[in-house]
C-alpha cells in the first residue's frame, strides 16, 4: 500500500518541476529576444534610443526579472518538497540542475 502522502508530494514535484520547465523556457524565449532587441539597437546607434524602443527594452526587463523571480519561488518551493520526503538521488539531481539553470539565468 502507498502513502497518500508520498503520492501527494510526488504530485506536487512533477507539478512544479513541469512549472520550472515551462518558465525556463520562456525565459529563454526573453532572453534571445532581449538580445536580438539590444542588437537592434546597436546597429541602429544613431544616438538615444526612441521613445517606443526604450518602453519596450523597459518592458521585456521587467518581465525578465518577473520569470526569474518565479524561477526563484519554484525552485525553492521544490527544494522543500524534495526536503518534506526521502529525496531519491534522482530527485536530487533533477533539483540540482534546475538550480544550475537558475544560476545560469542569474549570472551576468
């Protein structure tokens, strides 16, 4: 017979290992966009950017910071689930690269 409780948290890991993938996802989608923005406006360097670029370089900042807070609050609402049950070495391991992948998004 198994723990209802196990199965619980088990649930909940896939939950928010599903919800970490679909937010490292799109923060890899920003982030080329982001650069492809700031590409732009190299090439352009016809002095300050325009009203309308700036609001939109603004803008994909703020949902930048927006995704990796999330990250942050998935990555850590994981770390105690994982700690709340016996974490098997693939769990784990699974939570230490979701953790790299933060730390790749954080570095600058």
């Amino acid at each position: 017979m198994t723990d209802p409780n196990l199965d619980l948290q088990e649930s909940g890991w896939e939950e928010l290992r599903k919800e970490a993938r679909k937010i490292e996802g799109d923060l890899d989608v920003k982030l080329s966009s982001y650069a492809k923005l700031g590409a732009r406006f190299t090439q352009e360097d016809t002095g300050s950017p325009t009203l309308g670029s700036s609001r939109s370089w603004k803008s994909m900042v703020i949902e930048i910071q927006s995704l990796l807070e999330k990250l942050l609050d998935i990555n850590d609402a994981m770390s105690r689930c994982a700690a709340s049950a016996a974490p098997t070495t693939s769990v784990t391991q699974k939570l230490a690269r979701h953790r790299d992948i933060l730390h790749e998004f954080t570095q600058v």
